[in-house]
C-alpha cells in the first residue's frame, strides 16, 4: 500500500486540473450557441438551439487560474453551506453519542439473525449492504437523489468500520447506490423527464426496459461492492484507505459502550417543541401529495409523522436521551424524504431542515446558546475542508465558461457523431455523455444543454429518440462517482476522509464495468423491438 505521503492532495489535483482546463482555452476555438426557454415538468428551462453555432474568439485563461478558486465558491454556493451546516449539525449529535448507540444498537439486533440457517450463510451483513444500496438506487431512480447523499455519509462510514469493513464500503451504500439508481433513472422528472420532454416522446415511456435496466445495474453494481467488501472483511489491512480509517476506528473505539443517559428537563422541552412544530405542519398541510415520477398518491403524510414522532418519542425518552436524539436524527430523515417528494425541496430547504436539528440537538442535550455555538463552529470547523474543496472544484468549470470553449467542444463532438449507423451513433452519444460528466455536473442542465442537440442527430440517422433519452440517462449516471469536478463527489470524499486518488484507484474498475454494461445494454433499443421505442 502507497504512502499517504507520495499520494497527491485532493486540492492539488483539482488544481492541476484547472491549470489544464487554462491551457485548452488557448488552443480550442470560442464558440457559442443561443439559448432558448422552453417549458418542462420541472419548470421553465434553457436549452441550447443546436443550429446557431457560431466560432467567437476564444479567451486564453492565465491569471484567472488564481481566481478560480473564488469564482468556483461563487457559482457553488448552495452545496458549500449546506456541507457547513451538516459539519456543524452532526458535530453536536456526535456529542450525544446518539449515532454510536444506534450504530451499535443496530448490529446487535441484526447480528441475533445469525441464528437463522438461511441469514447465516447469506450474510446478515451482506443483506445489509445490499438493502441499503438498493433503497438508496430506488431514492436516486426516483427523485434524482445526489447531493442529499452527504448528509447519509457521517452515518454509513462509521457504520461500515463497525462491521469490519472501510469507509469504501460505507461510501458505496449510500452515494455508489444513488448513482446506480440515477443511472437506471426509472421516474427522475429531473433529467429523463426533461430529456423526454425535449426529445418530443411521451414523459416516462419506456419504463418497462429502462426498469430492467435497473435491475441488472444494481445486480452489477451491489455485487462488486458486496465483492469488495468481503475481502476488507478477511483483511481490513488490504483496504487502500486503511490508513484514513484510523481516524473512524478510533472514534468507534472511544464511543464502543452503551449509554443510557436520563432524560433531562431540557430534552423533554425539545420533545415538546418538535412535536408543536410536527403538528403545527400537519395542520396546515393535512393532505399531501407525494410525487414518484409520472405517480402521485394523495394521503396525510405529515398527520402520520406527528402522531409517530409522538409515540416514538415518548418512548425513546423513556429510554435515553442518546435514543431520543437517535429519534430525531430518524424522523429528520424521513422529513427530508417527505419535503423532496411532495414539497420539492432544494438544498436551502434541506439545510434548515439540519440547521433546526442541530437547534433541537443543542437544547435536548441541555446545552446553553453559547455552548450550542461554540459546538456548531467546530462542527463547521472539522468540514471546512470539505466546503473548501468543492469551491476548487467548481473552479474547473469556471476556466471552461471564461474561456468561451465549452460549447465549441459540444459543437465538435455533435460533428463527430454525424455520418455514422445507428449503433455506432448510439455509442458515441453515450460516451459523449459519460465524458460531459467531467465539464457539467448537473444532470438537469445537461438534459437542457445536451438533448437539442443529440436529438438532431437521432433524426438525421433514424435512431429511436427514446433511444437516444437512454444513452442520456444511463451516461449521465457513472461517470459523475469519479470525475473531480462534482461537487457533491468531492464533498462526500472530504467527509468520509477518503483522499481522491485513492478514491480513483478504487472506483476506476468499477467504473470501467459499470461503462461496458451500460453500453452492452443499450444495444437492444436499436436491434430488438420495445415497448415504447
């Protein structure tokens, strides 16, 4: 196993990444496309008019190489605050010791399934990853789940090195599941929706192929990491992040014991005033309509939640106050999968959300406000490289936009595909697809950006725009889990303290197959007749 030495810092390979980006500008043309509104599913949104390229001088980057770093925390900013409020949130229920109560909680239940022949010989701890992988690719088939992943990072990792295994393994369960899902993107109205709309065919048609896709991506992809994860199981010392995992069984090993702190005065005044909140939302919103793609259902989710929070946790307080706040970590959780689905929650929303746990975490605990702040600034403190970084990040795409090439490479590209069958045409559109991961992030402006023109191109050869909308979709899902220029990656990485190269190192396989599968099964949308194709 390398040195942790001799391997390149996070930052300075986002850096050298930047320099590289400056040294295209001077060399790739300038060019531009207009852009024209369009109204979608998800809101009115900026697509590109694929027949008004025109070549603009380009802008050679130099100086703004430094700069870069200030603009990128510019145009990141909702990611940036967000990771800062989750350090400072987490840091506070760190302190109640209500994770490491669950964690160990959890693992003495499901350790007691031994017992059963059929359990034992699959592995009570196989089916767990698996579960939770598959919840999380359901999550990311579904509603587009992404950035949300981070905030599951500072229980999975933990959880994963408490099994015996790595923090790999506790990345993979949540954020390598989401991206499987997003991949296979069943409903997500925020990309295939939008794709769809676009490319003039019916919103979420084709489902039947694209849910056997998701199936055999998930079989692909739960199986490497469950692969994986029993040789860390056999020889935690062969895990490339052995190193960094200190940091994790340490604080496993400080926190190894069962708590059972009494409920003090100040907790049940932070039951209390969940609960006034819980039932103050069910009774202004008593109905509500959760969204699954093209399916809704209409049922009084936030009346369910209230009358819950009001069983469990009386309950847990009875138990401990490290239960209780176990119990408001929970159905926080479960708020944020409510907000998303029926109230369509961005970040800001998401980050008060965490921001209002970290208020109820600091008063149950009895904390003062000024020792609620100090707790939450070092919480702030112990993330901020995360937050950091993902400004760097953003950098990158900053020096693509200043320089005015980024649509001259879209441009070329779209020339490449042009002339060719429509199997080769299918290929080139998704490793076009897989390779704009690395310069736009966003699955939602790629739909905009890219669909206009992969749809033009579809039409000069015959190919099925369903088609064309699956080489989007399954393309847009790999790539984004190791290019450097994701946020949302970078800051899952920063917050599991797994350095990117060896992240790299790691997911470069898995990648590569999951690449080659989803090519292998695009190939029966030109050559076999489906439904909706």
């Amino acid at each position: 196993m390398a040195s942790s030495s001799k391997i390149p810092h996070t930052y300075v390979i986002v850096f050298l990444i930047i320099i590289l980006a400056a040294i295209f500008t001077w060399f790739v043309p300038g060019g531009h496309f207009e852009r024209k509104t369009i109204e979608t599913s998800g809101g009115p949104q900026q697509v590109i008019d694929a027949s008004t390229f025109r070549y603009l001088d380009n802008q050679p980057q130099t100086w703004q190489i430094l700069s870069a770093f200030y603009k990128g925390f510019v145009r990141s900013p909702k990611i940036i605050v967000f990771i800062l409020i989750l350090g400072g949130t987490f840091w506070l229920l760190n302190e109640s010791k209500a994770i490491d109560v669950g964690v160990y909680a959890f693992l003495q239940r499901s350790d007691k399934l031994n017992k059963v022949a059929l359990f034992r010989k699959i592995g009570v701890h196989n089916i767990i990853i698996a579960l939770v992988m598959l919840m999380f690719s359901f999550f990311g088939a579904i509603f587009g789940m992404s950035e949300e992943t981070i905030a599951f990072i500072i229980i999975f990792v933990p959880m994963a090195i408490s099994m015996g295994y790595d923090s790999i393994v506790g990345v993979s369960m949540a954020f390598i599941g989401a991206g499987i899902g997003f991949a296979g993107c069943l409903m997500n109205p925020f990309t295939l929706g939008i794709a769809q709309e676009i490319a003039g065919v019916p919103l979420f048609s084709g489902i039947e192929y694209r849910f056997v896709i998701w199936i055999l991506i998930n079989i692909a992809g739960i199986g490497y990491v469950l692969n994986y994860a029993s040789k860390i199981k056999k020889d935690p010392r062969r895990s490339l992040v052995y190193e960094e995992d200190e940091y994790w069984r340490k604080h496993n090993q400080q926190n190894k014991r069962s708590l059972r702190t009494p409920a003090l005065k100040a907790t049940w005044w932070s039951y209390a005033l969940v609960l006034l909140t819980g039932t103050g939302a069910a009774i202004i919103y008593p109905m509500n309509t959760i969204h699954l793609g093209s399916s809704s259902l209409n049922m009084p989710v936030l009346i369910i939640l209230a009358i819950a929070f009001a069983l469990v946790g009386w309950k847990t307080l009875k138990k401990s106050v490290e239960f209780f706040m176990l119990s408001i970590l929970i159905f926080t959780i479960l708020y944020l999968i409510v907000g998303v689905t029926a109230f369509e929650w961005g970040l800001t929303q998401l980050a008060t959300l965490f921001f209002g746990m970290a208020l109820v975490i600091g008063l149950g605990l009895g904390k003062s406000p000024n020792e609620i702040t100090r707790s939450f600034i070092a919480g702030a403190k112990d993330i901020l490289s995360a937050a950091l970084v993902v400004g760097l990040a953003g950098g990158i795409i900053v020096i693509l936009e200043d320089g005015k090439i980024i649509d001259t490479l879209l441009y070329g590209i779209a020339r490449a595909l042009e002339g060719t069958g429509k199997i080769a045409t299918l290929s080139l559109m998704y490793l076009f697809q897989s390779a704009m991961n690395a310069i736009i992030t966003s699955g939602t402006a790629k739909a905009a950006l890219l669909m206009p023109i992969l749809r033009d191109i579809s039409n000069m050869v015959g190919l099925s725009q369903q088609a064309t909308v699956t080489a989007f979709h399954i393309g847009d899902g790999f790539t984004n889990l190791i290019t450097p220029t994701s946020g949302v990656l970078i800051g899952v990485l920063e917050v599991a303290r797994i350095p990117f190269a060896k992240w790299f190192h790691w997911a470069w396989k898995f990648i590569l197959m999951m690449v080659i599968l989803g090519w292998l099964l695009l190939i029966p949308t030109v050559i076999v007749p489906l439904p909706g194709f």
